[in-house]
C-alpha cells in the first residue's frame, strides 16, 4: 500500500483526498518508483478544477517526480535505457506522480543525473520542455534577441537558461522584484505596465523578432503583437482565445504534435541540467501529506520559485 492523493470530484484541492492505495505490480514496459520529490505545477490543479470531455474521476494528481526504482516489469528497460532497481530515476508525462510509490510507463521514466537534487530533478521536465518548445515554435536562433513575458516564472527561467544556451538574447517582463532573478539567469529585465513597449525597445538595442508569452494579459499579447512583424514568431501557453483571433501560435501540453516534441528533449534537458547548465530554483518544499497547502502557495502568485512535495 502506498499514499496517493486523488481528485474525488471537480473543484479545489481542499477536495481531493489522500488515499491509501494498492501499487500494481509492472508489467512488461512498465516500472515501479518510490517517489523521493513530487514537482508540483499549475496544471496540477487546473486540470481536475472543472468538468473535461472524455476526462472522468477520479484523477490520480501530478506529472513528474523523481524517486527509485522498487521494481522493473519483464524485460523492459526505461526511456534513458537499461536499468536495475536502486537506480535513481525522473520520470515525466506520467500520471498520479504525488504519491509515495506508483507503477508508470518505462518510456516515460530516465536516469537522473547525480549532481541533480532530487527536488530539482522532479521539476525540470514540464516547465522545461514547455520553455524548449516555446522556443522551437518561434525559431529562435544565435544573435536573435526576443522578448519573454513572465520571465521570472518557472517556464520564464528555463527559457531564459535554454536561449541562452542558444545564443538567443532575452527581455523579459518580470515585476521590479523579480529583476534578479531574470539577471541571474542572463536576461534583460523590464517592468510590465503602461509604456511596456518602448521600455522593451529601449532595452533590446535590436529588433525583437519573436515573443514567448506565458503569462496571458492583453498587455503581453498586445505588446508581442506591436513589436513582432512575424505572427509566426509570436506563441503564448495561456491566451489561446487571443492566439485564434490574432493568428499567432498557442502551444499546449494536451496537443498531440506537443506531447511529441516535448518527449523529444527530456533526455537533452536532463543533460543539460546534469552538466550544471540548466538550473531548477526552489522556493519550497512541503510534506506530500500537506499538498492542498503546497498548491494554495502556488496560487498566491510569484513563489519564487519551484515547489516539490516530498514523501
């Protein structure tokens, strides 16, 4: 038996309940982790807060962690390759990660890099490959210099580590408290508000030829709209309404030809953040038994960081 918390019902995580529940056995291309950090996301709560077609309750919560293997299904080896139980592991794309233990598709689960903390290691890969699609979608290239709204925010860091990487020169919009943290990871910062467009320009010292909006205002659709000739250079993750009646790009992790490319670069992101050159910032830490707190400090808005829950 193992912990888990569930949605029981549409609604607020107040609702949810911490169950204990049998772990399956793996079978053939599935393993068995016990979970050592849950990452924790916006999704996990958005997901499960209102009624979705084809989607029914209850819902095991979370998407990543990292942990152990306990367990390995007949001749099965995970997404990174061969394995043995003890191994330290991240998976990513899977379902019901707040937990204590849980048996999960072998493709979705990699070796962990051992200079990567455990907490870290379960929050890199949905912020992260949704910052390296981002980047994709608008094609950002060495020399470029392009404009990310939220860059303060977990998506916002990993785009400003991941361009950097590239070459790729960032403004990014962050409120003035939030300046270091930009700084740290080698972008520009601008405050939001009125006049936020000739403070971009003002900053940049060259055209901003893309925007990577995660935040969803209509300042941040509006800006990106007047500063960017190319609306295929322009994608947001959360103003879809926006992106349909504007023409630009809206990228989300439901999206078949997302999922694929996200998949994709698990195995380079865990590299990357395994060399040192892809950092994870950690607000917090909560018991897992404490997650409905752990998600209401989420909700307040600019934690500072990631949130791992720790079993």
């Amino acid at each position: 038996m193992a912990r888990q918390w569930i949605a029981t019902q549409w609604g607020e995580p107040e609702g949810w309940e911490f169950v204990d529940r049998e772990v399956a056995a793996p079978g053939p291309g599935e393993v068995t982790i016990r979970v050592r950090a849950a990452g924790v996301n916006p999704a996990d709560y958005k997901h499960v807060s209102a009624p979705r077609p084809g989607v029914e309750l209850p819902i095991p919560i979370g998407y990543e962690v990292a942990g152990v293997l306990t367990a390995i299904g007949p001749g099965t080896s995970i997404g990174s390759g061969d394995a043995q139980v003890g191994d330290a592991v991240v998976a990513f794309r899977i379902q019901g990660g707040y937990a204590e233990e849980l048996t999960v598709p072998a493709k979705d689960v990699f070796a962990k890099p051992d200079r990567l903390p455990d907490e870290e290691a379960a929050n890199l890969l949905l912020a992260g490959t949704t910052a390296a699609q981002m980047l994709h979608t608008v094609r950002a290239r060495a020399g470029e210099t392009i404009l990310v709204h939220g860059a303060s925010g977990a998506v916002g860091v990993s785009v400003l580590q991941q361009a950097g990487e590239l070459g790729v020169h960032v403004v990014g919009t962050a409120s003035e408290a939030s300046f270091a943290r930009v700084r740290r990871f080698g972008g520009t910062p601008v405050e939001y508000g009125d006049g936020l467009a000739e403070r971009v320009r003002h900053a940049a010292h060259a055209p901003i030829v893309a925007a990577l909006d995660t935040v969803g205002t209509d300042e941040a659709v509006d800006v990106s709209l007047e500063l960017v000739a190319d609306r295929s250079r322009i994608v947001t993750i959360v103003a879809a309404a926006r992106a349909e009646q504007e023409g630009f790009a809206a990228v989300f992790g439901a999206q078949p030809e997302s999922q694929a490319y996200r998949d994709s670069v698990r195995s380079p992101l865990l590299e990357l953040a395994g060399s040192g050159r892809l950092q994870v910032p950690i607000a917090r830490t909560y018991p897992l038994a404490e997650a409905p707190e752990a998600l209401r400090f989420l909700a307040e808005g600019h934690p500072g960081g990631k949130i791992a829950l720790i079993p």
